[in-house]
C-alpha cells in the first residue's frame, strides 16, 4: 500500500495555479495586475486613502518557457503601506487575509490570489516579487524580494533593504513573469483596466502598457466608498457542515448565546419559536462543546423550519448611479447611455446589489453593428473575464427580449449592436464557480435580479432607439422632398412640353410646399430645442454631466422595478427632441432657399 | 409599327396621361398639393355580378397627396410614365424586366436622377402598376408585358391567326406541331381563332403544365377533337388573356382540371374564371367565367378512392393558405355569390376536412393504365360530373 502524505496549502496552489487564474502566459499577465490592483485598492478604501495607482507593464525580454515573453508587472498604490514583518504573510502565504469569511463586500476574500501570482514569478523566473513599501510611520521604506516556501505555506523575505521613497505611504510590487501581453478583447489588459476605472470613479489611474502612450484617468469622485460594517452570517446560508464549524469559533458559550450572537437574524423571539418546533430548553442552555452532532443537526433543521427576516442588505456596496454617469463618461464620447443602480435585496438569502450601464460610445458607434455588444462583467467591483457564456450575468443577458428594446438578438444570445453593458453585482456572499472568480454562479433568484436592472435600462435605450428612428425617418422624409421635387417638375414638364415660365412657376410653388413643411418641422425644432436645454440645465446642476446623460433613477422607480410613468416620459420626451432637433438641423442644412413667404413668416 | 388593340376601349392613354400632369403642373403653379387617385384594387372593392361574371371595381380610390411621403412614389410614377408614354407614341413594345433595366440605365447615367433608383424589379413594377390604374387602362395598352409564363396549348384542330406588328399576318395551324407546344405570348386578345373542321369540342386547361404535356404525349388530343392548355399555377396575364379569346371566339365548353385543395380553388380557378382583385380594372378581358371546375372533384375522392392526405397545419404556406381560404368564405364576394355556392361548399369542405388531394392521384387510380387520366377526364365531362 503506497503511504499517504500531506501537502502544505502553498504545494497545492502551486501545482494547481490554473485553478487561480493562471491557465495560459495571457491569463497570468492579466491575473497578477488585477490580484495587485484589488489589493491596492482594498488597502486603500480600508484606510479612507482616495486611490492612486500607477501601472507599467513591459516586454523585458524572452520568457522561460517556450512561446512566452518574460514580463515585467509594476503596481504602485498610494495605500497606508504594509509594516515590514507583514510583507511575507500578505504575499507569500496562501490563506493570510485580514478579510476571510468576514461577510464584507472587499474584492478579495481568501488571501490565495497575490501569493499565487507570487508562486507563478517564482515558478516562471525563479524569483518571487520584489515589494517596497512605506506606512506613514515609516521614515524610509522598505525594500524586499519575497518568496513563497512552497514545502511549508510561508513567505520568505530576501535581499530586504531600506530606501528612501518620496511617498508618505504606498505600496509598490514588481513582478517579473513569463507570460504573454494581450491588450485587448475580453481577456485584454486593456478591457480589465477600462472596467476597473468604470466601477472605480473614486481611483485615479495612470498606466503605461508596452510602448504605448501612458494614459492618466483622474478620479471624477471624491468620496472613498463607505465599505459596509462586516454581517453576521444568515442560518438559512449555511449548511450543516457550515453550520458546526461556525460553532467551534465560539468556544464555551451557551447555544442560545451562540445563535444569537453568531448569527444575523436571530433573537430571543427565534428561540422560542425553536422551542416551539421541538428544541428541548435545555438544550439551549446546554454548552456548545457538550452539544453532539444529533442534536446540532436538531437544531439546524428546526432553523430552517422557521422563517427568517431575510438578512439585512446594509453589507452591500453600491458604486451609485451619480457615480457610475461620470464614470462612464470617462471611458470616451457616448451619445447615449442609461444607469440603474437596484435597491439592495436578498437573492438565495444573501445581501445583493446589482448595477446595470448601458453605453453606446461614439467610436464604436462606425463598427460593425452585427457583433456583440461588449459585455463587462463586475462581481465586487472587479472585472470578470473569462468563462463568459457560464455566468450569472450573462445568462440573465440573454434572458432578456432584446429584440423588443430595438436591438438585434440572435436566438439564445446577448444582443448585438455598438453597446457597451456594464453590469456589477456586489455582495459580501457572491458565489463563484471557480476559485479564481472567472464567473459568477447564480441561482435563479440573482439572475432574475440582474435581469430586471437590465430591462430597466432596456426601457430607456428602447426608447432612445426608437426615437433615434422617427429622428431619421423625419431626415429622410425631408431629404425627399429636395430630391424628388424638381425631377417631379421636370417630367411633368416635359410630358406635357410645358413652357419655361410655367416650371418656373411649379418649381416657386413646389418650393412653398417645401417651405410649408420645413417650417412646422423648424417650430417644433425650436420648441424641442428650448425644453431639451431646460432638461440638460436640470441634469448638469444634478450630475455635472454632459448632454446625453440619461440615467434613470432608483427614486423614479416603482416598486415593480419599473421607472415611474413621469421619469419615463421626461426621459423620452427630452431624448426624442434632442435626436429631432439634431435632424432637423441635418436636413434643413442642404435644404434649398425658402419660399419668399416662408422667409417672411419667419 | 402598327397598333394592336386588346378591347374596342376609347381611352386614348396619351391625352388621359397630359390630362393627368397638367392638373399635376397646375396645382404646384398654386402651390397646391396635387392629389392622384387610383381604382383602389383591393377585395373590399370587388364586386361580383354572376350576369357579368367577373370582379368589378366599386367606388373606392386611392388618393395620394403629394407630401414628404409620397414624393418618392409621385416623381417616380411621373418619370416612369414619361418613358412609357414615349415609347407607345412609337409602338415599341417592352417587358416589365426591361423597363426596369431601361430606367436603371438612365438612373445611372444621370447622377440627378439618382434618387429614383429602384433596389429591384418589383419597384418599378409596381409602379407601372400604379400607372395603369390611374389611368384605368391594361398594362399590355400601355404595350408593357411580362415574361410571361404558361399557356402551352396543343389542338389537331385549332388555326390561330395573328396580325404582326407590320401589318402582315401569321398562321399558325396547332396539328401540324406534333408534341411541340403553341404558346402565346403578349396581347392573345387579337388573335383570329378558329377550327380547321367543324366545331372543336371543349377546351380542357389543367393546372399543372407537367400534366397536360403528359395528356399530349399520350394523344389525348389526337384521339379527342379538343384544345388543351398548361395553366402552370396561377395564371397569367397572358394564360388569362387567352383563355377569354378562346372562349369568346370558338363558344365551346372550357374545362379546368387540378388539385382540390383551397389554393387551387381561391387562386387559380377563381382568377382564370372571374379575375382577381388586384386586376380589378382588366378582370373584363383577362377572365373567362364559363370555365367549368371539372375536379379534382370531393366525390372524385371518394368514387375513385383517391390517395388524398391532411393538410399539415405546421407548414407555415398551406396554414396560410386554409386561413386564407376561410378569409375568402366571408369576404370573397365571388365565394359568396349563390351562383357559385358550389364551388363555396368545395371551399367548406377543404377548411372542414382539412384533406387535399392532388391532380395526379388519378394517376393511381389503374397503374397500368396510361391513359386514365383522359378516360377520367371524358367520362366526367360526358356525366357533367363539373361544377
């Protein structure tokens, strides 16, 4: 019989680094920015610190491996910095986070992503990653390669040396890979860092990929998000496994203590009903480590027989629709785009928000209107890249009739069309269905959540669209009246070999005609043009935005998750005037002189 | 060229055409907008009178006024008109396919007149369409024609005399063709019919082209002294216009022969017999209402034990098809008229039964008997087993 021996954690990882997003030299480029990215901004929101971070990413030369390049990776934060002694646990130990199964919606959870990317610098270059850092304590900072003892789950601190460093605090980390850079497409760097600064208004960013141009994107928000208390845990979250192990972190206390004081949720008026369902009292009374597995799973199953207030939502974190306009905007020219921020709910029994964007940028706007929209996908306010088709989101994408909102849809797919969908879910309880947080496992209570934001922001783009049609249709209809006219004078001059004065007189009387129409069209422009200012004065004292930003509002929705009758005919009342008016504008610019009593009417 | 008239009509189209443009170019002198009106050929203006025999147009016309809408349909009806007036004044006859091409050429040379371009032929179609209905005259006066499809007839007793556009004349005698088809083709209004010998029996049209090539290969109108005619589906102008000549010209009994089922029944037999609602102002030449329906016959079916099968509701053209039917029953004044109750109780019985049986069952009928379609055929015509 062949002898059974146990691994360290790390010895796992390190052998399983595809299970943590490190499956192919891309991936382990775009998984090691944003592990070093999450924590730079975690840190950062924990300490109230406004994010700043820098990132420069090279080709430094050939990688070890065959078809890679070796990758140089910097992250540089303005966060409080970490104390010296912490440095091996944070990136060199697998499991060490200050924010494990707090119930909090941060970006990390486990502690397993930075000391994976750590393992993968080793692994690929045979050394680990290079940190400063510097917390406000500190008069110099300091310097140090970190490496992962893969045998025993520590970190190791190498060629530590201290420096002076400009910064009053921050955190820099430089890794050194193998890997290949791929910037755009749904696994681009790019994508990631685009997505990042979507959800992020608060972060000023600076990057600088390859030989490209660095780019700075300062912060349109000044407020660090207010990250939620940590929640107790829900019972009806918890299986009964879960459920025991709970209680070993709480030592010698009574049950009625433990259930109490271990969970959301429960009170005094729970235990009796738990009475009531056949909990012997002194069971309640008994000690927790007196307490045999029967009777926890007595007690389990009595808890789920009772109904629950579902959890409190306050855990949850909203990027916010003022927040997410101006952020939107940041990613380039749109000419339309709608945000809905839902109210917090409770999807499965946990604490959910879900935030839906629909953009439609002018540079897309000249491609090709059959491929899909761009679907970017946020769990916590990170980008999701990869696995797209098995998420949550965008099952509840698909699920959706687009075609009914004016957008083409192949059967069973996201719509196609110049779009940009940004849907955010944030909870202190996402359910991924891998460890390295590719996708989103929703049920059907957090799929039909999402897909209601979206046909929220569906409503508005649908009436967007439509109006963009009648504006057109309106165009064209003019545009008619200028190229078929004088053929239509022509012809019938000649059928009948008309004399010159008298198409002379037709082309002055078509022209009335003309004038006739474009005057009414240019009423109706100039009535459009002064509501639709009087709405952008309204938008621009509201967001600070520019002309176009629509966003519907959590506080113009109804219950049913439907904007109110009158939010929904202000938006599309003002939509449908400003595509007019800017019709209008185009139509009548080639338009032919106006009849002499069109002039004087005016 | 020669003229050739289809019907002792008094319309003289270029005056009516001037009559037209001037209150055209007249209102637009006022800055008024001009009106067009049309015979609105639609089943909501079809009359049937069963003394007359065919749909007539009610009261109904289409107006259009010209405004940012119909500006396009105006100045390409008034440029389309232009060409087809030039060349009537010159006798030039063209196909539909043609004029299309005519007027693309003349698009593409003139970069003005870009804007009445035609995406395809069934554009200018109709708008040639629209021509004729304004001005309430047959396409083929206006000298326009389609490719016309069908009307393959064969006879050993049939002489057809046709005056060429030069004035001379044509003779053709359908015996000495053998198997080789005699088809007409444009304006069979003006042919001179009539029978080597004697009096030709009947004319027989069968739907399908396939079939009636079939009768002629066996003899059927060697051994018969009749006329028999390949509709191929729904008839043409020119099959219609033929069928009405052949009719009015030899008075003898016309038959049709084709599948029971309500397409059939409403499409094909309806038009050749009484015209259709869209033709509303040609149905008086372009039908012949003595045609007879000769079968498929329900009680064929059930006397010949005819393979006959259901209606398959999920096929999206026969679903279409008995919907249209039942739409026929309550709207189709032809349907609805007590001289064809008949062919209405065929109507009820297809959307009934929802069975249909196609002309060639007979075939079935005796394998081994080539010649059972034409014994069918005869001994039906014989018992006046015909509605």
């Amino acid at each position: 019989m062949s002898k059974i021996t146990s691994s360290s954690t790390a010895e796992y990882f390190a052998k399983n680094l595809q299970q943590v997003g490190f499956s192919s030299p891309s991936k382990a480029v775009l998984t090691t920015l944003k592990e070093a990215v999450d924590n730079s901004l975690d840190a950062c929101e924990e300490s109230g610190i406004l994010p700043e971070i820098l990132i420069d990413i090279q080709k430094t030369g050939a990688g070890a491996s065959r078809n890679t390049d070796l990758v140089s990776i910097i992250v540089e934060d303005n966060g409080p910095g970490l104390d010296p002694e912490d440095l091996p646990k944070v990136f060199g130990e697998y499991l060490a986070s200050s924010k494990f199964g707090r119930g909090r919606a941060s970006r990390g959870q486990q502690g397993i992503g930075i000391s994976a990317a750590t393992t993968w610098a080793q692994l690929t270059n045979a050394s680990g990653v290079r940190v400063t850092s510097k917390t406000k304590n500190m008069r110099k900072a300091v310097s140090a390669i970190i490496d992962v003892d893969i045998k025993q789950n520590r970190g190791i601190l190498k060629k530590k040396e201290t420096i002076d460093w400009d910064k009053p605090h921050g955190t820099r980390v430089e890794f050194r890979i193998d890997g290949r850079i791929v910037l755009n497409g749904d696994g681009g760097l790019l994508t990631y860092l685009e997505g990042t600064t979507l959800v992020n208004p608060h972060l000023s960013i600076t990057y600088k990929l390859m030989d490209q141009e660095a780019r700075a994107i300062p912060r349109v928000s000044n407020e660090v998000p207010e990250i939620p208390a940590a929640t107790l845990p829900h019972p009806h979250t918890m299986k009964l496994g879960e459920f025991m192990t709970h209680a070993g972190l709480f030592g010698k206390i009574t049950l009625s203590n433990f259930l109490i004081k271990g969970f959301s949720r429960v009170n005094e008026a729970t235990l009796k009903e738990l009475v009531k369902k056949g909990v012997a009292k002194g069971l309640l009374t008994k000690n927790l480590s007196a307490i045999s597995e029967v009777e926890y799973k007595k007690v389990y199953q009595a808890l789920h027989e009772i109904e629950l207030v579902a959890p409190s939502t306050r855990s949850v974190l909203t990027v916010g629709e003022e927040a997410l306009s101006k952020s939107v905007q940041r990613l380039g020219e749109t000419d339309f785009f709608s945000v809905v921020t839902r109210k917090p709910t409770i999807c499965d029994f946990k604490p959910v928000v879900v935030e839906v964007a629909i953009a439609r940028f002018t540079h897309l706007t000249s491609e090709a209107n059959d491929a899909p929209i761009q679907l970017l996908r946020f769990a916590n306010r990170v980008p999701l890249q990869f696995d797209k088709g098995a998420c949550a989101i965008t099952k509840a994408v698909e699920s959706v009739n687009w075609r009914s909102y004016g957008l083409n849809q192949p059967k069973d797919s996201v719509p196609t069309g110049p779009f940009v969908y940004a849907i955010s879910v944030t909870s202190p309880f996402i359910k991924f269905k891998n460890a390295s947080k590719e996708t989103i496992d929703g049920g059907e209570d957090l799929v039909e959540e999402i897909r209601r934001a979206l046909m929220q922001a569906g409503q508005k783009l649908s009436r967007h669209i439509k109006a963009e049609g009648k504006a057109a249709d309106l165009e064209r209809k003019i545009s008619h009246m200028e190229k078929f006219g004088p053929i239509l004078v022509q012809y019938l001059a000649k059928i009948l070999g008309a004399p010159k004065a008298r198409t002379e007189r037709a082309e002055v009387g078509l022209k009335k005609l003309l004038g006739r129409d474009a005057s009414s069209a240019e009423a109706e422009l100039e009535q459009a043009t002064s509501k639709l200012q009087q709405l952008k004065d309204k938008q621009r004292a509201k967001f600070g935005g520019d002309d176009g930003v629509t966003p519907v509002h959590q506080d113009e929705v109804d219950a049913a998750g439907t904007p109110s009758e009158a939010a929904v005919e202000e938006h599309e009342e003002l939509a449908a005037r400003d595509l007019k008016a800017a019709a209008l504008k185009k139509g009548t610019k080639k338009k032919a002189d106006p009849a002499p009593d069109a002039r004087a009417k005016k | 060229m020669a003229k050739i008239r289809i019907r002792d009509s008094k319309i003289d189209i270029t005056k009516e055409a001037k009559i037209l443009c001037e209150s055209i170019l007249s209102d637009l002198e006022k800055a008024k907008r001009p009106v067009l009106e049309a015979v609105k050929c639609s089943l909501d203006n079809s009359f049937y009178n069963s003394k007359v025999g065919f749909l007539t147009a009610g009261d109904k016309v289409v107006k259009t006024e010209l405004n940012v809408s119909s500006v396009q349909k105006m100045t390409r009806t008034i440029f389309m008109l232009e060409i087809l007036l030039e060349k009537l004044v010159g006798a030039a006859t063209h196909t539909k396919r043609e004029y299309y091409y005519i007027v693309k050429g003349m698009i593409k040379k003139n970069p003005e007149l870009k804007a009445l371009d035609f995406d395809d032929q069934p554009e200018s179609d109709a708008i040639i369409d629209f021509i004729c209905d304004m001005l309430e005259v047959y396409r083929e006066e206006m000298n326009c024609f389609a490719n016309d499809r069908g009307g393959q007839t064969y006879s050993k007793n049939l002489v057809v005399t046709e005056t060429m556009s030069d004035g001379s004349t044509a003779v053709v005698d359908l015996s000495s063709l053998g198997t080789t088809p005699f088809q007409p083709k444009n304006k069979p209004q003006q042919f001179k019919l009539k029978p080597k010998k004697g009096k030709i029996d009947f004319c027989l049209v069968i739907e399908s082209e396939g079939t009636a090539n079939t009768l002629v290969a066996n003899g059927m109108h060697i051994r018969h002294n009749c006329i028999i005619l390949g509709a191929q589906g729904v008839p043409s102008n020119g099959v219609r216009g033929w069928c009405k000549t052949i009719q009015d010209q030899l008075k003898i009994p016309m038959y049709f022969y084709g599948d029971l089922d309500a397409y059939t029944l409403q499409n094909i037999f309806r038009t050749l017999k009484a015209g259709s609602a869209a033709s509303l102002i040609r149905n008086a030449d372009f039908s012949a209402p003595d045609v007879r329906f000769l079968g498929v016959l329900p009680e064929d079916v059930k006397k010949l034990d005819l393979n006959y099968y259901d209606v398959n509701d999920r096929d999206v053209a026969e679903a279409r098809s008995l919907k249209k039917a039942k739409d026929a029953l309550e709207n189709d004044p032809f349907f609805q008229d007590k001289k064809n109750k008949k062919l209405a109780d065929i109507l009820h019985w297809l959307v009934r039964e929802k069975k249909r049986c196609e002309q060639q069952a007979v075939f079935s009928v005796d394998p081994k008997d080539p010649l059972i379609l034409e014994k069918v055929i005869i001994d039906k015509i014989k018992r006046g087993s015909y509605v």
